[in-house]
C-alpha cells in the first residue's frame, strides 16, 4: 500500500496540468459534465471528440478565457482560479495555444503576427532579442521568407505553421492545439504533424492536442482521451483504443 502512494507522489510532481471535474453549460445546454485530465511533462496526449463535443472550450478554461461552473485547473502546479489578471497572463506566458484555424491577425504582417505575444510579455525577454527571435521562431516552421508577407498571401498550410511559430515564440511549457490539421489537405496536414514532434523534441514541452483527426492523432500522441457526452469515456493508446471493441470508441477510428 505505501509503495503505491509513494509512486502516485512521484507521478503528480510530474504533471503539468490537471483538470478536475470540470462542468460548463451554456443556458440549459451542460457541455462538459465533470471532466477530468492529467498531462504529463513531456507527454503528447490527445482529446478527442466530435464537432461540438466541447474541445475548444474545454481549451478556453484552460487558459482562461471562459470561466467554468465548477471544477478545478491547475497549470503548472498553480490552480487558475486564484490568479488575478497579472498573475494570469504571467502564466500564459509559458503556454502556447494554436487556435483553431490559425487565428493570425489579417491586418498585420507575419512579423507584426509573430511579436505579437513579445509585446505582451515584455518580462519573460529583453526587447533587443525581437528581431532574432521573430526569425528563429520562423525557421523553425522553415518559413523565414514569409515574415513580411501579409496572412492573405499565404496559403493555408503556410497560415499554420506561422500560427505555430507565433505558439513557440516564447518557448512554452505547454502548447495546445486546437485542430491543428483541421481544413488542410492531407499532405500538408502530415508537415504540420511532422513539425509539432520536431517542435516537442526540441523544446521538450508537454503537449495537449483536440482534434477529431484520426491521422494526426496517430502520428502525434502518446495517450488519448475520448470525450463523449461532457466526460472522459475511455483513455488508451491509439493502439488499444483504435483495437478497441467498444462501438462507441471504435467508431472514431472507423
Ligand atoms: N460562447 C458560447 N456561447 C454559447 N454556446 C457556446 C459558446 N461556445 C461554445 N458553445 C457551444 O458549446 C458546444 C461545444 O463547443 P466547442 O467547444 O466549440 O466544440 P468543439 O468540440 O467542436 O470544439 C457547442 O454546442 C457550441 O455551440
Ligand atoms: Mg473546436
């Protein structure tokens, strides 16, 4: 019995990220009916769910964007619901967030895009780095010749991996993604895959990905959460979940 307690100890220092009962309605309508995860450090892990399930939203609580009706986050090792503003966006310095469908600001350049988030967080550099940090965030999606283009000028795959080099800028803890492959034609879905693991070997963060793509979830992640009816239904790797003879959690993989 103690050896068991002794190693659950050891396994919490090791989380990044810890959602607990987590409940959010809009109106009538209950999304997320008592959601519960762990990411690991290190760790690549997968929710999945259908259009609607409650996956960006589930995100925005985390980052706190929308305030849930109950439940508990904490984001490396500080629950959120205590933070004031500052403390908050203290703590989004260290998280990367792809938003869903890239998101980039259609006015500004891709440079304006990438320093963006610098600007913001004007404590965790020193002002006289932008420039060369604006060009290795872009190199690392091998886009350095994109930074004066506008976000009408690239095409969708290029839109993505800026809005990925934007995530990275600041050499986050965590990244999440939200439908990172989402409208984007298989290869160019692959390259972007491709890039999130060479990303997480370089930074050695820990990564939450959403999506309902089989592909992408296969090639990226280590474990995966199915989110059915606002709740965890079963977890596994894409292995056992894709083998799985559960209807239910087979058919995402159909
Ligand atoms: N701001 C909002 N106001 C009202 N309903 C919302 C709002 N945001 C999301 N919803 C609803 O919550 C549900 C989950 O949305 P979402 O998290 O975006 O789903 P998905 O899993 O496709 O990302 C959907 O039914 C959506 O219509
Ligand atoms: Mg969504």
């Amino acid at each position: 019995m103690g050896s068991t307690k002794e190693k659950n100890t050891q396994n919490d220092t090791n989380v990044v990220l810890e959602i607990e009962d987590l409940q959010l309605g809009f109106g009538e309508k209950k999304v997320l009916k008592g959601f519960n995860l762990k990411l690991f450090k290190g760790e690549k892990l997968a929710v999945m769910g259908r259009s609607g399930s409650g996956k960006s939203v589930l995100i925005k609580c985390v980052v706190g964007l929308i305030e849930p009706d109950n439940g508990r986050i904490e984001v490396l090792g500080k629950d959120i619901s205590g933070l004031d503003q500052n403390m908050m966006d203290d703590l989004r310095a260290d998280i990367g967030f792809l938003f869903q469908g890239s998101a980039l600001y259609d006015s500004m350049t891709v440079r304006e895009n990438l320093e963006f988030p610098l600007r913001r967080h004007t404590e965790k550099f020193n002002p006289d780095k932008t420039d060369k940090m604006v060009q290795e965030a872009l190199e690392h999606v091998d886009l350095e010749k994109a930074i004066d283009l506008m976000p009408a000028e690239l095409s969708g795959g290029m839109a993505r991996r800026v809005a990925l080099a934007r995530a990275l800028i600041l050499e986050p803890k965590i990244i999440f993604y939200d439908e990172p492959t989402t409208g984007l034609d298989p290869i160019t879905a692959k390259e972007i895959v491709n890039l999130m693991n060479e990303v997480q070997k370089k930074f050695k963060a820990s990564s939450l990905i959403i999506t309902h793509d089989v592909d992408c979830v296969r090639r990226f992640a280590d474990r995966i959460i199915l989110l059915l009816d606002g709740q965890n239904y079963v977890e596994g790797t894409f292995e056992e979940l894709s083998s799985s003879e559960d209807p239910k959690a087979n058919m995402f993989f159909k």
